[in-house]
C-alpha cells in the first residue's frame, strides 16, 4: 500500500486524489512481480491399485486400543461439570504408563505425553493426579508425562494454539511427545467465532501437522446444549474418533465423576469395543465400569422395587412409558400389581 510521509497508509484513489493518475500508473508499473504460486514445479506422485497392493505397509497400531490410533485424532467433548479433564487424564496416564483406561481401553506400550492444560488450578491437577496414580500401580517413566499448565507460567498466560506464535512456543514440547492431549478448545485455541469454519482452518492444519510427524492428539472439548461439539462441524472432518461424555438418567451429585462413555466417531472400531458404557470414579481412584444394559437393568430394578409407576418411572429415566414395559419384559422385571 503506497505511504507518504506525514500520512497514514493510503489506497490507490487516495493516491489519485493526492498525486494525479499518472503516480498511480507509476506505482502500478513499477510494482514487484508476483512470486511464483506454492504448487509451481510440484509433481505428484499416483500409484496403481495393483502398487498400492504390493507395498509393504505396516499396521497401523493404536496409541490407546482401540480408541486412538497411531497418528490418530480424537476429540473428547462433554458439558461442564461431567469430568472431561479426569477422563482426559486417566488417558493420557494410560499412554505414558502403557496401562489401561476405564478398564476397557489400553496403550500397547509407553509412549511419551504432553497435557497441554488451559484452565485447570495446580492444585486440582496434583490432586487428581494423585488420585489416579495411586489406583494404577504403575508409574510412567522419567519425562513420559510431561505438563503445560497456567499456574507456573510467568505470568499466567496461556499460549494461544490457534496462532502461528503460540503454535512455535509450544513446538519443542511437542516434537517430543508422541501423544499431545489438547484441554480444552474453548482457551487454548482462542479463534473467534466456534462455528466459524475459515477460523478453525489454521487449527485444523496445526492438528494434521502433528499427524504427518507421527504424533496423535487428544482434543478436549465443550458441548452444546445439543448433544454436540460447541462449533463448526468441521472440527470432526479429519478426527478417526469422536468420545461423549454425558451424565446418566439417575445421577446424584453426591457421586461425583460418574458418566456414559460413547464413541460417536470411531474408524475401524465395531462390535462390542464400539459399544457405549458408564463409568464411575471410586474413592481410591480407581474406575467402576459397567455396560449401559447393566447400569439401566440395575436403576430400572431399583425404581420397580420402590413402588413407582410405569409413569413416575418413565419420568426418571427419561423414557417413555412403552420403553418401560419393553424394557420391564426384556430384564424380567415384574411391576407390581396396579402400577402398570
């Protein structure tokens, strides 16, 4: 943009009204040539189905099985208060130990991880922490786990990951690390607009960047009122996996981090792994897991036995009344007489 001393930036009919046309038509002339375009002298290379077949390609194994791949991307969202950052936790404990999360999920080896905090108070971290290191047994090796948090920053900033510089800042951690745990969206990777599709754009590169270096992420995110991630869809375009947490139909806050699991996106996950289950935090730290029949046949059996009515019932578990009767048949559970 043309400059005069004494003056802000100006635009060309700026200059036209200022210094005549003919300046303008200078300008214009004497302007740098255009470098060339990013993709001028690529070639591309293409294979045939029968090339493709023939290479030696190995497994591609799993960071956490059968939930996260190697070089996989996976988003954990929930709403607040559910324990998306203890579950985050539990997982990234498993992958830097090489043991298992829920009970149900586990690493295939040590692998080294960065949790990249955005909000959590040092204390809370310790805290829960503690909690799960004494449930599993097992410790991760020297620097596997490795921590971000506010707290010990100098002055408390977080890095933004949505930008070039905080991306940098935070590069000599991450080359490091074979799985990155990312928590939470909402204040590490501050875009704008959630729903805006061109502000996620740069996120979205940042995340296959650590892909193409073989490294695989964890993102930890809020969920809307709906049931979804908060935002663009476009966040789950390039996730192998998409984990929900959500709180179960009898749920009391006394019981503190108790939730359903479900896998909404999950490649090459099927059968019984990609089933839903709760799980439930004991005191010691360790984890109860239950399969989402059990946990419904147990609650629907509990709320038989106290005299409710098919309605009453209905009303607790958030389900309709013929629901209850079809549930009722399929766990044997007789109703007493006239609460039909």
């Amino acid at each position: 943009v043309p400059r005069r001393e004494g003056h802000d930036k100006l635009d060309f009919n700026d200059l036209a009204c200022l210094m005549g046309l003919d300046e303008v038509a200078g300008q214009v002339m004497n302007a740098p040539k255009p470098g060339p375009l990013p993709e001028a002298g690529r070639t591309l290379h293409v294979l045939t189905i029968g090339e493709l077949l023939e290479m030696d390609i190995p497994p591609r194994g799993h960071v956490l099985y059968p939930v996260i791949p190697t070089q996989g991307l996976a988003m954990l969202h929930a709403m607040r208060g559910i324990g998306k950052t203890f579950a985050a936790l539990q997982m990234a404990y498993a992958v830097a130990s090489g043991g298992t999360a829920f009970t149900r999920w586990r690493a295939e080896k040590p692998l080294k991880v960065l949790y990249i905090d955005g909000e959590m108070p040092m204390s809370s971290m310790q805290e829960r922490l503690a909690r799960i290191t004494q449930a599993a047994g097992t410790e991760p090796q020297e620097d596997f786990f490795r921590i971000i948090t506010p707290d010990i920053q100098p002055d408390f900033i977080m890095p933004n990951l949505a930008t070039r510089e905080g991306q940098a800042l935070v590069a000599p951690y991450v080359e490091d690390a074979d799985f990155i745990v990312v928590d939470n969206l909402a204040t590490l990777m501050r875009t704008g607009k959630s729903n805006d599709e061109d502000t996620w754009a740069p996120v979205q590169e940042w995340i296959l960047s650590l892909r193409r270096r073989g490294k695989s992420a964890l993102l930890v995110h809020h969920e809307s009122k709906n049931g979804s991630q908060r935002g663009t869809i476009a966040k789950e375009d390039a996730l192998d996996t998409v984990i929900r947490l959500s709180r179960p139909a009898d749920y009391e806050a006394a019981q503190g981090a108790r939730f359903k699991v479900q896998l909404l996106k999950a490649r090459g996950v099927f059968g019984n792994e990609a089933e839903p289950f709760e799980a439930a935090l004991a005191p010691d730290g360790s984890w109860q897991v239950t399969g989402i029949d059990e946990a419904e046949e147990e609650h629907l059996r509990e709320l038989a036995a106290s005299g409710l009515s098919v309605r009453d019932i209905a009303e607790e578990m958030d389900i309709s009344k013929s629901s209850v009767s079809r549930r009722c048949k399929k766990y044997g559970i007789k109703l007493r007489a006239g609460l039909r």
